[in-house]
C-alpha cells in the first residue's frame, strides 16, 4: 500500500509539476503540522474530508507531517464504528499516523458513548476548543 501511494506521488509530480515549499521544508524532524475540522455529517462532507487527508498524506507523505482531524456537530459521524464505510478509511489513515478526535460535549449531547467510536480515537471535552490550541502552537487549521 505504501508503495502504491509512493508511486501515485511520483507520478502526479511528474504530471502536474513540482511545488515549492515554503522554508523550513517538512521533514522527518519537523513535519507539517495540520488540524482539519469535520463538522458536518453528510456522506460528501465526510468523505471529502477524508480524501483531503488522504492527498495530504500522499504529497507530504506520511512521515512528514502530522495531521489531527477533530470531528464535531454533524461531523461526529465521521468516527462512528456503526459507519463501516467510514470506518474502514477512518481506520485505513490510522495506519499511516492520522490522529482522530471526538469532541466530548458532542458526544454528550447526541449520547454517543466512547464505545460507539472507531478504536483508538481521543475524546477531548471540546472539539473546537482543541482545534484553536493546536492552531496556537502553530498548526495550519483546513476545514475541506
């Protein structure tokens, strides 16, 4: 798999062009910090966000940065286990480092319990709030 994204990489490089990097270039060291926000539920809404990541994972790859999307409102959707489609990309960008977050007073508020979550996805008590702290040490904030 790693692979295949290595080559689509390569590839959309050669076919569309270089970018240039803004200075320091990512690294291994210094990845690309990112915090994507998901707030709403719809399958597009879910499913671009989601392709967003994944093209994020596939330019930088996914040694050079280190990306967090906080689902809240709507979005929480996007971290349901009972979502299998969902689930299985949510699970499939785990693999490559992507960090989930569900914002609690959503949870509390729609009674979604932790074990309704897809494995390994961090409860903080307010997405938006953890979308500004990570944007104030220095995360780029994208909301697709």
């Amino acid at each position: 798999m790693k692979q295949l994204v290595f080559l689509v990489f390569v590839f959309s490089t050669l076919a569309f062009g270089d970018i240039r990097f803004a200075q320091p270039e990512p690294s291994i060291d210094k990845p690309r910090e990112v915090v994507m926000g998901i707030s709403h539920g719809d399958d597009e809404s879910i499913h671009h966000g989601l392709s967003t990541a994944n093209n994020l994972l596939k330019f930088y790859g996914p040694e050079k940065i280190h990306l967090r999307i906080v689902a809240y409102y709507h979005g929480i959707r996007t971290l349901l286990k009972s979502e299998k489609e969902i689930a299985l990309r949510v699970r499939a960008l785990q693999q490559y480092g992507v960090e989930f977050v569900a914002c609690g007073n959503t949870m509390e508020t729609k009674k979604i319990t932790p074990d309704q979550l897809t494995p390994d996805v961090e409860v903080v008590s307010a997405g938006i709030a953890e979308v500004i702290e990570r944007a104030t040490e220095g995360a780029f904030y994208i909301q697709p």
